[in-house]
C-alpha cells in the first residue's frame, strides 16, 4: 500500500471533517514517523500534543501491552487498579484532592461545567449558573464546549447552543471587573491560548482573576487540556502563574498517545458530583490508564521537566535567528511562530511537510509542539528543515 491508498480509502469511508495533509502516516519511533511510501519526517507535532514521549515510548508500550493482556475493560460498575493508581500519582504529583476520569479535553471542560453550575446554585442559588471565558479561546467541539469557546466562528451551524457564557478579552481586569456579577460561578481560561494562536496570558492578568474568584466566591477552572503534563515546562502551568485553579482539566499530553480526559477537583469542588450526576462508559480505562501512568512516571520529575525548559529555550533561541521569523510565543514546548509578512504559514506548512518535517499551525502562525523528550539531534535536524523550507521561499 502507498499513500494514495490510504488516502483513497479514507475519503470513500469517513466523514470530511478534517483537512488532512497529503501523507498516511505508517509507524514511528520517538520524533520520527514513516509514511506509506517509505518516507522518513521528524515530528514537531506529536499528534497535537498527544504522544508526549513521541511515537511508542518503551515503557508506556510496556504498561500498555501488559494491561491489555490482564483485562482491558469493566465499565465503571466495577473497580480495577490502573485507574486508581493514576488518580493517585496525580493527587500526589499536584495536590488536587480527586479525579474524574472520561475520554477526551471537550468531555473533561463539559465536567468542569457541570461542577461548576452545581457549585454555584447550591453555593449562592439557582440563577448563579454563567461562566465567563476569554475570548479567541478554545475549549472543545461538543455543543457546550463549543458556547464555551470564545469564537465566533465557532458559534455557527448548530443552533440552539447552551446558555450561560459570556466571553471577555484577554488580559483586559477592566472588562473581567465589569463582567463580574453574583450570576457568575465561574471563570474559565487557557493559561496559553492553544489553538487561538500560542498566546499566554499575562501573570498580572492571571493574579487578578485569582484574586477576584476568591473575593467573590467564582470557582476558577483552568483548561489545561494542551498547557498541562509538562507541555509548557512544569507539570501543570499553572505553577508557572502562581495559581491553584479549582478545578482543572488535562487530555492531551496525559494518554501518551492514547484517548484519556481528566478532571482535577480541589477540596472545595471535590464532592460535588455525587453517584448519578456525572459518568462515562470508557472513562478510567485500565490499559490507558496503564498507560498514562508509564507516561507519569517519566514527565513528572524534576529533572526531566528541567530538560525541557532548555530544549524550549534552545529552539526559541535557534529560531530568532532565523531572519524569516518575526516573533516566538507561547511557554516551554508549545512554541507559536510569527512569519514575515510575505509569507502564508498554511503553505509553509504543506512545503515543511513535502521536506520531511511535521509541523503545526494556530491562526495565521506555524506552531510546534514536539514530543517532550525529543532529542537536540531530531530538533536540529527539524529546525534545518525549516530554515531549508523558508529559504527557498525568498
Ligand atoms: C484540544 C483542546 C480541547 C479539546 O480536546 P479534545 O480532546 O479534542 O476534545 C479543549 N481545550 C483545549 C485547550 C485544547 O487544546
């Protein structure tokens, strides 16, 4: 079989939602992938932040293969251990007090929500039910995840969307002062706007929104879904800001490649979703909870969080000297790259791929979000690319 294949099959058999690039992807290893045709590229994508430690990490492999041959699933009616274990590591890894465990980073906020409307109408009563959001965020593709998002693109098609969001700038305390009333129960944000563009929220901005939640009782929910599991640096970012959000939700980077959502609850929200309030069937999987935990295991300690605040460091620093790019953004490994004017970074994109390099974009900007644990050899070689990529273009 050859790309085209691959790509054949697809567009017969499944639905065209997604603009894919021209390439089927066959196997990987690490921050290498080899498509259909036999063609190698390095990885500066990692599955949009999913596969942390890159293509079949080892141990992850490991946990996953052997759980698989134990049992690989019960429904929530029944306990099992790999669930367990990894609610506890995160417990203890972050100082939440409890998890809820589903499938994906639309159904953990979709949680979040509802923790957060119960809290509220049973904390300050029955109209205390809106959450503010930023605007150009992005929370998910469910019809509530979706009104969450601060967007309007994404606020077509699919009428009725749920009530109760309204959305405020980034990083403007005025307009979040004016926003705030006692219908408020929350306020929900990215640290770093992911899909918005690789735009991190100022530290001032964050204060107050920290400040002004524990004034008027607002629970303060942070959408760690991209920014967390040692994406940005340290374990969550919110670290990075000073803050304990309430309550906070993580997929992508959690699964090392494998579908997992989870919501972080701290001591006040932790027993507000009782028995009958909230499920999901898949949700606490043992073989990706397995998983997840090898994926812990190796990302959350010091050492290898430091290794990545210097592998972030070293590509920012490599890419400002490239005369093409005009601007870097967004923490650690999630990088946002602004390209001179000239320049289309969907195009650039498509020529970085035909090159061997798979790489991302957000808004009108190239993005990176390489496997944690890539080596300065492989970023070496995907910043060569990408030089090669844009030079040709003058
Ligand atoms: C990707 C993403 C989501 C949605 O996650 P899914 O797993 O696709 O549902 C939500 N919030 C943020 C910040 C994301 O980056």
């Amino acid at each position: 079989m050859a790309n085209k294949d691959v790509i054949e099959k697809d567009k017969s058999y499944i639905a065209h939602t997604y603009n894919r690039f021209n390439v089927a992807l066959k196997n990987g290893f690490g921050a290498r992938a080899i498509d259909f045709n036999g063609k190698a590229y390095i990885d500066f994508g990692s599955g949009i932040g999913t596969n942390s430690l890159g293509f079949c990490n080892e141990q992850w492999l490991e946990a996953v293969i052997s759980q698989a041959q134990q049992l690989q699933h019960t429904s929530n009616l029944f306990y099992t251990l790999p669930g367990a274990n990894l609610a506890e590591m995160l417990c203890k890894i972050t100082g939440y007090a409890n998890v809820f465990f589903g499938n994906s980073g639309a159904e953990a906020n979709e949680g979040a929500i509802k923790i957060a409307r119960k809290y509220g109408i049973e904390t300050k009563g029955k109209d205390c039910n809106k959450i503010i959001t930023l605007k150009n965020s992005f929370h998910g593709r469910t019809v509530t995840t979706l009104s969450a998002t601060g967007q309007d693109v994404f606020h077509q098609h699919f009428f009725p969307f749920t009530e109760g969001f309204q959305y405020v700038g980034a990083n403007d305390i005025q307009e979040l002062y004016n926003a705030v009333d006692n219908t408020v129960c929350a306020i929900m944000i990215e640290f770093v706007q992911g899909e918005g563009g690789v735009i991190a929220l100022s530290k001032e901005y964050v204060k107050a929104i920290e400040n002004i939640c524990k004034e008027k009782n607002i629970l303060l929910i942070a959408d760690e879904v991209q920014t967390g599991i040692g994406r940005t640096g340290t374990f969550l970012c919110c670290e990075q800001y000073g803050v304990f959000p309430n309550i906070i939700t993580l997929a992508k980077g959690l699964g090392g490649g494998l579908p997992i959502g989870a919501i972080l609850a701290d001591k006040t929200v932790k027993d507000v979703l009782q028995a009958g309030h909230h499920g999901s069937t898949f949700g606490g999987n043992p073989v990706v909870c397995a998983g997840a935990a090898a994926v812990l295991k190796q990302i959350a300690n010091s050492d290898f969080l430091s290794e990545v605040k210097q592998k972030a460091e070293y590509i920012r620093r490599e890419l400002l000297d490239i005369a093409e790019i005009s601007e870097i953004t967004g923490l650690g490994l999630m990088i946002g790259i602004s390209l001179s004017e000239k320049f289309n970074a969907s195009e650039i994109d498509a020529d970085c791929i035909d090159n061997g390099l798979l790489i991302l974009t957000a808004k009108s900007k190239l993005r990176m979000l390489p496997p944690l644990n890539i080596s300065y050899y492989e970023i070496n070689e995907g910043i060569n690319i990408l030089k090669t990529v844009l030079g040709s273009k003058k």
